[in-house]
C-alpha cells in the first residue's frame, strides 16, 4: 500500500512538472471551444453572422469560408476587427490556430480577394451570365405572362382601352367646361380636412377638374 502510494504521489509530482514545462508553450492558444464572428468581405457590402470553432486552423478556417463570402481559399487574406472595429491584425498563418488568435466574440472577420478579379461581382447583376429569350420566340410561348393577357384582352391587348380613355377625357372635359368662373367650392382629398376655395379656371389638365384658389 505505502509503494503504491509513493508511485501515486511520483506520478503527480511528475505530471505538474511537466504542465510547468509546456505551459510557456500553450499560454498562446485558448482552449477548444467557439467564437461568433460577423463575417464580411470586398466583393459586396452584406455580413453574415457565423460561429466557428476556435479549434481549426486559418487553412481551415478559410476553406469554411469560401462558402460564406464566395472567395477561394488560396485567394483569401483574413483581417481581424474587435467588436468596436479596432483592427487586431492579419490571419496570416494558415498553420496556426484561430484560438491563437485574440478573437471574441462580437470580433469581425474581413476577408479580401487577393486577385481583385471578383470584385463586385455580387453587387452587379449585369455581370451574371444569364438566358435571354428573343422577343419573337417569347412571342409564341402559350405560357407566357404576354399570352395570358392577350387570351383575355387585358391591358395592352385590350382593343377598346384607347377608345374608353378618350371618352373619359371628353367627358372630364366636358364637366370642367361647366365650372361656373369665380364660384365658391369645396375641396375634398382623402385623409385630408376638405377645403373651401374659388374656381379660377375650367381648363382640364392631367385628371385635374379646374383650378381653385383655397382660403
């Protein structure tokens, strides 16, 4: 019993030798665990809100990124921000820890296209490859949006729409005609208090019956 309690008490004694003997070594990396960041980047103005572990290394870290910011991760350089936005330095050791780090939560991560080449792709929808249909064979679809208006006669497919504009203006016109010049009227608006007022002209413009002069 005594020896095995003096092999106990050797085997503690020499493993708090030992954590004395790395610990200048490991003073430098935080424990696992995992940090909030806000992620951004130069190719658009958005940021997103991501957690990692403080485990990975930066080569990691990156390759977690490219599905973030859209950047490959031999492209990226890492720019690391506190929570007021005080620069804390580059991630420019792939090997390294992102623990080894001083990363927070509430840190922001910047990350730069090294190539320049995708910059601003996101943010200009011109620059997107895309299908355009002409407009003659958009023209034959029976399924289209220009299909479904013209089967029913709706909008600029509607034969009789100029006809009905232009008797609406003659009858408009017809009625501001009328106006009696200098008489009193009232003034209503929609979620306005009306309005007395004088009728100083019976000229019709722009959906507008007379002119008035409020007091």
């Amino acid at each position: 019993m005594e020896a095995a309690a003096g092999g106990g008490a050797a085997n503690m004694e020499a493993a708090a030798v030992a954590g004395a003997a790395l610990g200048p070594l490991l003073s430098g990396v935080s424990a696992p665990g995992s940090v909030a960041l806000a992620v951004s980047s130069n190719l658009n103005v958005f940021r997103a809100q991501k957690r990692y572990s403080t485990g990975l290394t930066i080569a990691e870290l990156k390759c977690k990124l490219e599905l973030v910011v859209g950047i490959p991760a031999s492209l990226m350089e890492l720019q690391l921000f506190g929570a007021a936005e005080e620069p804390l330095g580059p991630l420019d050791r792939d090997e390294a820890l992102l623990g080894s780090f001083p990363v927070s939560d509430g840190c922001r991560l910047h990350v730069t296209d090294r190539s320049g080449s995708h910059a601003g792709l996101f943010e200009d929808p011109s620059q997107v490859p895309k299908y355009e249909i002409p407009d003659s064979d958009y023209d034959k679809r029976p399924e289209s949006l220009r299909s479904f208006l013209r089967q029913r006669g709706w909008g600029r497919f509607d034969a009789g729409l100029a006809q009905r504009r232009a008797a609406q203006q003659q009858q408009d016109e017809a009625m501001a005609a009328a106006l009696p010049l200098g008489a009193r009227c009232l003034v209503r608006v929609p979620g306005q208090p009306s309005k007395r007022g004088t009728i100083m002209t019976n000229r019709f413009q722009a959906g507008i019956l007379g002119g008035r002069a409020l007091r």
